[in-house]
C-alpha cells in the first residue's frame, strides 16, 4: 500500500539544534494517535536547504518554516483536518 502524504522533518544540524530532535518526537506521537501510519510515509532529510526558517517540517509539498512544538499539533491538525 502506498501513503497518501509525505511528511519530512529536516535533520541537519541547524534546524535539529533549533528543537527538531522534540519536534521529531512530537510527529511520530501525532501519526500514532491518529493512526496515521498506514497513509503516511514520515522521513528525516539531512538538509532542506531552509536553515534560515528552521526548524523545517515538510508536508507534501507545504513548507513549514519556524516550527515549535507549541505549533506543530496545530499544523499537522489542520493539514490533516484533525
């Protein structure tokens, strides 16, 4: 079966001392609870090329610049109108 949407969290070294290492965490949390796992594919990339707006979550094609775990529920919620 192939996952419906695509969510990437930068792991390079800028966004990841920024907090994505909580924000990793806060992610796989959101898709578990929801039971998501089956239509998404979740994945790490060393760099997005975005260190100026880290940390850096991806979405399918949306980019999230500047992301804190106070805002990510609520990204991932509307993105996946939880």
């Amino acid at each position: 079966m192939q996952s419906e949407h695509t969510i990437t969290i930068c792991l390079g070294s800028s966004c990841f001392a920024r907090g994505n290492k909580e924000i990793l965490a806060i992610v796989k949390k959101f898709v578990s609870e929801h039971h998501l796992e089956e239509s998404v594919f979740f994945k790490g990339e060393l760099c997005t090329g975005n260190c100026e707006k880290g940390p850096v979550l991806k979405i399918d094609e949306e980019l999230h610049g500047n992301v804190d775990p106070d805002k990510v529920y609520d990204i991932l919620g509307e993105y996946f109108n939880i």
